[in-house]
C-alpha cells in the first residue's frame, strides 16, 4: 500500500516537475516565472480598461449635475412668452410656473439678458475644456434648443393674424412650442440631477458635433 501511494503521489506530481524543470530548478522561483506573469498582464488589462471606461463615461459629480440642470432654464426662460395662452387655461401647468416668476423677470428686464446668457454659456461653459463633457454637452443642448426659437419667432413676426382661423393656428404654434420646452426643461434637468445624460430630440445630434 505504501508502494502504490509513493507511484501514485510521483505521478500526480510528475506534470508539475516536467514543466518546472524547462525554467528552474529553484522551486520558489518557479512560482514566481510561471504563474506571476500570467496575473499581471491580467491586472495591467484590466486597470487599463477601467481608466478608459472613466475617460469616456458620460458621468458626473453633485456640481456637474447641478450646472447641466440649470442650463436647461435658459431656452424655457427665452421661450416663456409662447405659453400665454397655455398658462391661463390649465391650472397644472400655471402651478409649475408661478414659482418660477421671479426669476424670469429678472431675465427679462434687460433685452439683451438673452444674448448675454447665450455668449457666456457658449465660450465660458461648452469651449472650456475644463469643464467635464457632461456639462457642456448639456449646456450645449441647451443653446441649440434656444436658437431654434427663432423659426416661431420670425413666423409669428411675419405672420400676425388678428382673429379667425390664422389666430387658431398661432395659438396652437405658439402653444406647442411652449408645450415642448416646458418637456425638455422638466426631462433634462430632472435627468441631469438623477447623473443620466439626457438626448434631446431634434438637438442632441447637432449639441455633439459641437461638444468634441
């Protein structure tokens, strides 16, 4: 019995000799040759994926967050004058409005508060590098969704109906317009405070060939 354990304790162990003895003859720092190497490319792999996962994650901290959050203020505050028939007929709706009143006098007592605001997001906030990419892409969605306010606006300059069916169809423009940047307000920012990264339709694509 003996005999056959020592066979048997000799062929189990006669794999490990063989492949020992190609690269030492120091038990010790066989373990080191053999099986250290192939941990440490394993570790250096998996650090380097982990760095380039957060170089290229679109995450944010508590102040990105919250500067992503505020920018989506700034069309809606701009774009506030399509809700006048809106706010006075839903209650709802005037509710979310009301708290919001004093600052959007403040952004309307200067005529160029707008422009100025526009100016500083753009080469203060989405041109400064920084600022992570979270912020200025949001910011940048932000202006983009802004400039387009100036399709309603040239329509209803050009086309001004004082009753009947033209005055409907402005209505319900101007209506739709308010509708839409009171969603986007609600849904970027709401996303920014939650850490996800909102994609505004119509503008995310044109906000990501600005932010690089």
């Amino acid at each position: 019995m003996a005999a056959l354990a020592i066979s048997s304790l000799n062929l189990s162990h006669r794999p490990l000799q063989s492949s020992f003895l190609l690269s030492s003859s120091n038990p010790s720092s066989l373990l080191t040759i053999n099986f250290l190497p192939k941990k440490f490319p394993k570790s250096n792999k998996l650090r380097t994926l982990i760095v380039a996962k957060s170089n290229d994650s679109d995450s944010a901290d508590a102040s990105d967050r919250l500067i992503s959050a505020l920018c989506y203020f700034y069309p809606f505050f701009d774009g506030i004058q399509y809700g006048k028939f809106v706010i006075t007929q839903f209650y709802p709706i005037q509710a979310i409005v009301e708290p919001l009143i004093p600052a959007i006098r403040v952004f309307k007592s200067f005529p160029f508060n707008g422009f100025l605001v526009f100016l500083t997001l753009y080469f203060f906030v989405v041109r400064n590098p920084n600022f992570s990419r979270y912020v200025r892409f949001n910011t940048m969605q932000a202006i983009v969704l802004d400039v387009l306010l100036i399709f309603p606006d040239l329509l209803e300059r050009g086309f001004n109906p004082k009753g009947g069916i033209g005055l409907d169809l402005v209505m319900s423009l101007d209506s739709t317009v308010f509708l839409f940047l009171l969603v986007c307000l609600i849904y970027g920012s709401s996303s920014c405070i939650l850490g996800q990264l909102p994609r505004l339709p119509i503008v995310a694509d044109a906000a990501d060939r600005q932010v690089l």
